[in-house]
C-alpha cells in the first residue's frame, strides 16, 4: 500500500542507496520460488533496515520473522566487527535457503538461524541485544514485546513492521480479524509504555521505531 503518492514514491527510490547485486537475486530468487512473496523487506526497506542498524552500529541484533533472510543480511550491514544476529522463523523449509544468501552475503558466520516457537526460543536466549526487529506473526506482537523489553539494552532500539497494516488499523475491525485487534493494541502499548519512546514512520506497511529510555 502506498501512503504517498506513487510517483514520489519511485522519486524517493531512484534517489535512495541501490539494491546490493545479491539483496536482487534474493528479492529474484524469493517471487520465484517462494509463497507471499510480498513479505520480503524489499528494496527500499531494506535500505532503509540497513541504515539503522548502520547508526546503531549494534553488537547484538535479534529479529522476529527471518523469511528468506533479506531484513537479517540488511540489519547485518551494520554489525560491530564482532557483532552478531540471532534470527527466529518457524519455517524450517526456508532454512536452507537463508542460509545460502548469509554465507554469500559474508555475514554467515554473525548470523544465527533459530527455528521454532519464536517465544520459547526467546526464553532460552540467555543474551541482551542492541537492535531488535519484530516482523513475525501480528497476534503475538504484544507477546513479543513483552519478552524482549527486558533483553534490549538501554537506548537500544525496536523496529516493528507492518504497523499500519494496509490502512486496516483505520477501520472497523471485523471479529474475525486477529491480526487487526492486535495491531491495534500494539501501537496503543508502545504509545502508552513509559519504558520506551515511539514514532511510527509511514513506510512501505508502517514502520515504528521504538528507543528503550
């Protein structure tokens, strides 16, 4: 969903950082051979993942949702030089496929799969981080929350994808719609939470950004 106008949507584009040569064959490989494709970060997001992480130059990043590895390799681009990612997925099919990009990427060996229930996965880290990005199943996103605040470093920083939701979190939500509800509740809690400081930034599905005071 675009929340500005497409042509200055492509502006913004052709004037942002180019796809890396193999974040393309990625991006390629994921609408080729993979279902939803549309839940890869993609170009400008990814740039966007890369330049944060880029500032926050983090020695520890954790991500919720690996999909076909994209966000991780760009999230990875601004890894101390002993830094490292711990990335969760409950599908263990797209395992080997990830894996392919780390090592060519040449982050392999700084990023971490895990595959399983991402909360009981997080219960065993026994680990803080300095970035974290959530972008796994709305449902538990307050779950999620909640099980990290306390693993995030202060001043480290929380990105949550998909806040906005295709403009769903606007309308009357139907009882049906879990993910909706939950969305909803999410941005209320991060709004209301005093632990952290949050903006929401209109890009691509909704993007907030989230600073543990």
């Amino acid at each position: 969903m675009h929340f500005i106008p497409e042509a200055i949507d492509n502006y913004i584009l052709a004037h942002s950082e180019d796809e890396p040569e193999l974040l393309q064959q990625l991006n390629r490989e994921t609408n080729q051979k993979v279902l939803q494709p549309r839940m890869l970060s993609g170009h400008y997001q990814g740039r966007i993942l890369s330049m944060i992480s880029k500032l926050v130059n983090p020695r520890s990043v954790l991500e919720i949702g690996t999909y076909t590895g994209y966000s991780a390799i760009c999230l990875a681009e601004g890894l101390q030089e002993d830094g490292e990612i711990h990335t969760i997925d409950h599908n263990e099919e797209l395992h080997d496929l990830q894996r392919k990009y780390f090592d060519k990427s040449g982050f392999g060996k700084q990023i971490m799969q895990h595959t399983g229930d991402a909360l009981d996965i997080l219960n065993d880290l026994d680990m803080t981080f300095d970035l974290v990005f959530i972008d796994a199943d709305k449902e538990n996103y307050i779950n999620y929350f909640h099980a990290i605040i306390d693993k995030l470093n202060p001043s480290g920083i929380i990105i949550s994808d998909n806040v906005l939701w295709s403009g769903k979190v606007l309308d009357k939500v139907q009882d049906e719609d879990e993910a909706t509800k939950a969305l909803i509740e999410y941005n209320k809690l991060l709004k209301a939470d005093q632990r952290v400081d949050s903006i929401i930034l209109p890009i691509r599905d909704g993007l907030t950004l989230s600073r543990k005071v």
